[in-house]
C-alpha cells in the first residue's frame, strides 16, 4: 500500500476524510515532519503559506499544497471555473469551462508563487496551478479540503452541486497512486425513464418511434425501467421496433407492483423473495411471448431499496441495481452503508453490484463529468414528462457526453458486462472485474487469461464460474487466481455467482393483487392523459 505524507501546519487533518479515500485507493496517510521523503510516494500540506513554499526544495516527492485562506486573493463573485488545456487536469476536462455555486466565493492563489501554470481559472485568476520542478510536478490549489462529518459518504463532496474542494485532491491522489498499465472500463452511457410501458407506441409524453429517430439522429441510447406488473400486454408493433433497434431502445426491471417502497419495506426473506419471484416471472413470460429481452437490472421505484432486497436480488440471479446515491443513503439511514460508496465505478453491496444514476435536467453536465472521472456509467434518469417539449433536452446532453470522447452508449446488460479493467501482459491478459457477471472478448496473440473477483463486501461466499459464450450453455468451475487457457477471436463469460444462490420458478407467479392493479391503472391512466391535457393548455395559451 502506498504512503502519502501529511504536514498540517496548525489543526490535525481530517482523518474521517483521509481514511475513506485511503479505502478507496489502497493508500495510507500519515502526519510527518515535511522533508521525510522515506516511503512517501507524495506530500498533502495544508495551510501552507508563503515561507512553507521557500522550504519545498526539501523534498523529492510531488506535493499537493492547500494555502491558508489569509494567503489567497479575491477575484470576484463568478460561479465560473475554466481549466486549462494543459494535461495537468483530467483529460475531459481540459479545455472546459464548469459552472458551481461552490466557486462563487472561491479566492485566487497568491500572486508572488514562483513558475506556475494555470489549472483551472476564474475570472482569469488561478485557482489551481502547477509547478514543474524537474521531473516533479507540485499542485498549489485554493480549494480547503472538505471534512466529512460522522457517517457522511465522501460522494457528498463530489455531487453535481459541491465537488469543487475534492475534485484536484482526488485527481491528485489517482494520479500519484494509480498503476497507469491497467486500461479502464470504456466511457459507457445511456438515458433511463421510468415507468414507461409497451401497451401503446406511446407511454405519457414519451414517443417510441420519435425517441428512436432522435436517438439515431445524435446517437445516444434509451433504457425504459418498464414494471413487470405491466408486462401483461404488449404492443405488437412496439415490441417489433424494440427488437429492431436493440442498440437505441432497452428495457430493465423496474419493481414489480410498483408500491410505495415497494423494495426497502421491511419484509422477510421469504416475502422478499416471493416478491422478486413474481417480478422475474412475469418478465420471463412476456419474453417468452415477444421475444423482447430485459436486463436483469433493476431501478427500485422512487430509489427505495434495502440491503436485505439487494441480498436477495443477487441470490435470484439480478445482475446489477442502478438507484442514485443519495436515494440509497436516504432510504437506509439506519443501516451502516461504507463511507466510500459511490465512489468506485460500481459498488457491490449485499452481494449486488450498484451503478449511480442522476436527473436529467438542462443542468446536469457536473454530474456526467463526475460520473466519467469516476469512470461509472454515465446514466442520466428521466421521466416522461421530462420529454413533454421534445426532445431538444435529450439531444443537447448526448451531444454534451459525446464530446467526452469516445462514448459507448448501451443497455443496462451491455454495460454491466463490460465493466472491469484489463492489462495485457504479453500473451496473457489480466482482467479486474468490477461486476459479478461479464464477457470478455479475447484479443489476439491472448492465450491465457487471469480473472480478480469484484471486492465484495465480504458478506458474501461466490463461486467464480466461466464458459466459452455462445458455444456452452453450461458453466464451469474454476479457483479464480489461476489462469485459464482461451483463443484469440473467442468470447469467455466470466460469473461471479453467490455460493446460497437459489433458483426461482418463474412459471408459477400468482394473480396480481386488486389493490396494485388499481393503482397502477390509476397511474398510467394520469400518464396517458397528461398530453392531450398539456396540448389543449398550449393552444388556449396562445390564442
Ligand atoms: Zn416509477
């Protein structure tokens, strides 16, 4: 584990903050006399001032330097910060300019530093410089550190709306620490609705056939969170268009009744089950009908899920559960959640991995950023009113994430099974899975391959299983640290599968319940008569 040297020159560092983040990136910190190079791999000062910055010679390592607040200039009341093109910053974000309120009252570096290039700006001032001295490069930044109050999840400070004082630390510390041979996951992406229904080529404001034109026209990808217990009928013509433009449209699970919380309600395994049962079962039959597909990923209605139903959704074979950060620490407040959820590119909680979503709004740009520098899916949740003045919102956000690169966009299994990171090492190829279930094509000259399980939260005994895709319809069994033989131009399917799983008769799925089906026609019978009501208001407007 690497070693990051600590010199606070007045109160004692944030140890709540430091450890998280040591958690998070396999790091340790340690308070030291500043000049003490011995096993450090890098130096965070804080509350320096201008005599510390004489003294740096000191010391061989990359230092990451925060100043006292009485060393820093005003420049103005600006929420804007511009970063420079210079590759000091993450890749993405050279060249952009960012919009915070967390700027607003933001203070420049002192003017007497000594060859430093600007970072990131406002109003022309720097506010986050460096410094090339020989082959070391120093951060001089005018962002505090934050401090984590008890319980609170670092992903607080690294949120569309306050992540200004986190992002050059954590760009910092991923630079210094990360093995760079180690080739990430590819930036993946795709809008979700919720609710949405195949009854009509049209559920509320949301239109099929024009979201697959749009989709097509800036290339992007929608998932519908569709709820199993509509899945009763669907549109024959609607289906036909899914299946036919599987690379634009998908569907995943969205609850089952779709009840108030329906996921985090207290019940016990054995209703838990029965409920996640009858969701399974009632997909698996309307796929049987259509030929439609649906990930086995799950959006909880309104964010609402328990640990115990995460439990549970793994041991009856859900691949993944995608709910915002905030919606699971809001619905599990009593319940311990690790510190440093949210910020990996999945968290597996209970077994389950976890992708993070965010509202689509006109102002959601913070939010991809931080989803691509964490390198999570980037997954924007909509509803359908969100699409009741067109499109021009979905449109203007894809073309925002396309211009991170080169951007995957795809349904919720595609991406789930293309999460880990990779290392080719000659003609072996090391692979850190990040979810429990992915493929992985094997490139050529590739004739052995060496799989690391996801980190779990250790309450979970899996059984690691593989087979060749498409060729097996059976797995087989493997010690996960030895090194499987495979071909060049194959696809080996990799699971981490939990050792208590438990398979689930989905042809057996009971009546739906009188009270949930009222409700749910209620719903969608309010969903489906929002447009004509919307139209009438905008033509008596403009008359
Ligand atoms: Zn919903």
């Amino acid at each position: 584990m690497k070693q990051i040297g600590i010199v606070a020159q007045r109160d004692s560092p944030d140890n709540r903050l430091f450890d998280t983040l040591g958690e998070i990136l396999d790091l340790s910190f340690e308070e030291r006399t500043f000049g003490d190079d011995r096993n450090v791999e890098a130096w965070i000062v804080l509350a320096a001032d201008r005599e510390f910055v004489s003294q740096m010679g000191r010391t061989n390592r990359p230092c990451y330097v925060v100043f006292q607040n009485q060393q820093l200039v005003p420049c103005g009341r600006s929420s804007k910060i511009t970063f420079s093109t210079r590759p000091a910053a993450a890749a993405i974000l050279a060249g952009r300019e960012i919009e915070t309120n967390e700027a607003i009252g933001l203070n420049a570096l002192p003017r007497w530093l000594p060859n430093v290039a600007p970072v990131a700006t406002k109003q022309e001032s720097p506010v986050w410089a460096v410094q090339e001295a020989g082959r070391l490069r120093h951060h001089f930044v005018a962002m505090q550190v934050p401090a984590l109050n008890d319980g609170e999840p670092l992903f607080t400070h690294f949120v569309g709306a306050q992540f200004l004082s986190l992002l050059p630390l954590w760009l910092f510390l991923q630079a210094v620490t990360e093995d760079q041979r180690w080739e990430r996951p590819p930036l993946q992406a795709t809008f979700m609705f919720d609710d949405p229904n195949l009854h009509w080529p049209t559920y509320g404001f949301v239109n099929f056939p024009e979201t697959l034109q749009h989709a097509n026209a800036c290339n992007y990808h929608v998932s519908f969170a569709t709820i199993p217990l509509d899945a009763w009928f669907v549109h024959p013509p609607t289906a036909s268009l899914f299946k036919h433009n599987v690379q634009r449209l998908s569907l995943l699970f969205h609850g089952n009744d779709h009840l108030s919380d329906e996921l985090a309600r207290p019940y016990s395994v054995k209703r838990t089950r029965k409920v996640l049962q009858q969701a399974l079962g009632r997909i698996a039959a309307m796929e049987y009908r259509t030929g439609l597909e649906v990930a086995r990923v799950m959006a909880p209605p309104h964010g609402a899920c328990s640990r115990n139903t995460l439990s549970q959704m793994a041991q009856v074979g859900f691949e993944a559960a995608c709910v915002s950060r905030g919606s699971l620490h809001h619905h599990n407040k009593g319940d311990k959640w690790p510190l440093t959820i949210g910020m990996r590119p999945s968290d597996i909680i209970a077994g389950l991995p976890l992708f993070p979503r965010f509202a689509l709004s006109d102002k959601c740009h913070n939010s991809i950023l931080l989803a691509a520098l964490l390198h999570q899916p980037i997954i924007p949740r909509a509803h359908h009113q969100d699409v009741a003045e067109g499109y021009q919102l979905l449109n203007d956000m894809a073309t925002f994430v396309n211009s991170l690169g080169n951007v995957t966009w795809s349904d919720l299994k595609s991406i789930s099974r293309s999460l880990y990171a990779r290392m080719q090492d000659d003609t072996t190829l090391s692979v850190k899975m990040l979810t429990k279930r992915i493929t992985i094509p094997i490139p050529p000259h590739i004739s052995q391959i060496r799989i690391q399980c996801p980190s779990a939260d250790h309450t979970v005994t899996d059984r690691f299983l593989w087979r060749n895709a498409g060729r097996e319809p059976y797995w087989n069994s493997h010690p996960s640290q030895e090194c499987l033989a495979v071909q060049p131009g194959t696809r080996l399917e990799v699971a981490c599968v939990p050792g208590d799983q438990v398979s689930v008769d989905t042809n057996h799925v009971g009546m739906p319940g009188l009270i949930p089906l009222v409700r749910r026609l209620l719903t969608e019978t309010r969903d489906r008569t929002l447009p004509p009501i919307h139209r009438i208001t905008r033509r008596l407007r403009a008359r």
